[in-house]
C-alpha cells in the first residue's frame, strides 16, 4: 500500500471523511516526465484537501482533514521506502477553505525550494 492510500485509509476509517474526488491540480504528465521534474497532485478530501508531490523516488505528502470540531494535518516526506518526515498535529477547530488552501499552497512552495537548492 503506497503513502496516498494508506493515509486515505486511515484517516478515513479514523474521521470517517474518506471522500475522493479528481485531482484539482496536476503538474506535468507522469508518463512522459524526466526525473528532475516534480509531479504535484492536489485533491480535495471532505473539507479538506491532500497533495501528492513526487520526484523520482522521493515522496511528499500532505494531508488536511477537516472536520466541524477540529483539524488534523499530516506531513510525510520519504525516499524509495524510507520515511525521513512523518509529522502530524491536531488544531482543536475547523480550519477554514482559505486556510486550508493557504497552507497547501505553503507547502508546495516549500517543497519546490528546497528541491531547487
């Protein structure tokens, strides 16, 4: 079971939100795409979203589920089958479609500059 499925599973069975829809966001097209871009998949997830960014055999993952009571953010970072990042926080309140946005975009960009240096 790779990253994406398992913290679908999980976090579907742990919340009861697993809800999949098409990706929002897809950046480049994994069958034809070089090692050295990174692949970035954003999908909505209940209230919440996820993004799947990928580059060759390194993997970052973020999850945000929303719920009415609170959120939960689960970061992951991982090389072929070795998780180097595997974080994750409780908010005791709903984020907001902004914030949830805001923060995805965050961590894109973050991920993008440190895959620049």
């Amino acid at each position: 079971m790779n990253l994406h499925q398992r913290h679908s599973t999980a976090f579907g069975l742990l919340l009861g939100l697993t809800f999949f829809g098409p990706p929002l966001a897809l950046t480049g097209d994994p069958s034809s795409a070089s090692s050295e871009e990174l692949q970035i998949e954003i999908t909505k997830k209940g209230l919440g979203k996820q993004v799947v960014i990928s580059r060759g055999a390194k993997e970052w993952f973020m999850l945000i589920e929303v719920t009415p009571e609170n959120s939960v953010v689960v970061r992951q970072e991982k090389t072929h089958d070795q998780y180097l990042v595997d974080e994750s926080e409780t908010h005791d309140r709903p984020m907001t479609p902004g914030e949830v946005d805001a923060a995805i975009a965050d961590y894109v960009n973050s991920v993008k500059t440190r895959e620049k240096k």
